[in-house]
C-alpha cells in the first residue's frame, strides 16, 4: 500500500516520511515509469500535459515501523501497528516530469534489498492493470461469462448474471491450477 500521510510514529519524535528519507540508502535502481496521459485543466486543477515513458533512478530505502494509532476517538484505543516501509525517491527527474516519490508500507517482512525490490515490482504492476482495465470494464467482463449480453440497449450488468460469471470465473481458475499442478507432477 502506497502511503499519503506522514504518520506519527510509535516511540519516536520523527515522522514516517523524516523517519524512512534518514534510512540508510540500500541500493539506486532504473525503474520503468508508463507514459502518463494528459489530465486536462479544471478551474481547482491545473492539469498536466502528456508525458513519455521513461527509465527513472530512484534511490532505495527501506525500514521497519510501528505505526501509532490515529488519535481519533473511534481509533484511539488501538494498538500500534508495526509494518515495513519501502522508500523510493528520485533526485533528478527530467524536466517537466514530477520525480518519482513512493513510500509503501507492506505487512510482508521487509529485510533485504532483495525483498524490498520484490515490493517495489508487486506496486508497479498496478500501472498495467489500471491502463488496461477499469472496474466498471471488469465487471463487464465477469458479467458477459454469467450470460451478460452487453448490447446498446442493455442497462447494467444485474446481480445474477455478474453472479453467474464470478462462479464461472472462479471455477475457470480451479482448472487452471489443477492443470499446471499436473503439468508440474510429469515434469
């Protein structure tokens, strides 16, 4: 998970943003950005233009933390939080890009360069699945195996019919692991 607040931490002074930029460097990677399309103007946003894929360098850091709860009333009473956080930044982005700033926080043990790229790499294969496909064209999908017919006269995919295609879906995924668990036993 991508954090978007600076989060108090357990124990200590610092922040979680301070706390992660004074960890020590790990490694300095090339990171692979998409190209961004462009975001046109609005009267609260002021937009950005298009922008080609590149090859970021970002310097690798990683730590574990406990996080303190939020001193909300509903969440106050509840216990510290201890996750590993990976931080990527990037010193010197290209002009008109903004630099590549990422901390994730994963509940998966963090305790090498190793794994920590393995974070980094699970984070930027959400760019392939949001290019690809939207939530409303996913269950779009799971609704046209439950029988969905998706015609311009047709309104939204119904409970049974996206029913229908998740059973579908799922029982296409036990096959698909009893296949490969198969193939692997004649190997």
């Amino acid at each position: 998970m991508r954090a978007n607040w600076d989060r108090c931490l357990e124990g200590s002074e610092q922040k979680l943003f301070e706390q992660l930029a004074a960890a020590p460097l790990a490694k300095t990677v090339s990171l692979p950005v998409p190209r961004q399309r462009e975001h046109r103007a609005k009267p609260s946003d002021p937009g950005r233009p298009a922008l080609p894929a590149r090859t970021a360098k970002v310097q690798v850091r990683f730590k574990e933390v406990t996080l303190s709860a939020p001193h909300a009333p509903q969440t106050r009473n509840q216990p510290p939080l201890k996750l590993w956080a990976v931080c990527l930044v990037e010193k010197y982005p290209p002009k008109g890009a903004a630099a590549v700033r990422w901390l994730l926080l994963s509940s998966i043990p963090v305790t090498s360069v190793k794994q920590a790229l393995k974070c980094v790499r699970w984070h930027c294969r959400r760019w392939r699945i949001e290019e690809r496909l939207s939530l409303g064209e996913a269950m779009i999908t799971i609704a046209k195996l439950g029988g969905y017919l998706n015609r311009k006269c047709d309104g939204p995919p119904g409970f049974e019919s996206l029913w229908r295609g998740y059973a579908r879906f799922h029982d296409l995924v036990l096959i698909t692991k009893l296949r490969n668990a198969a193939e692997a036993k004649r190997r």
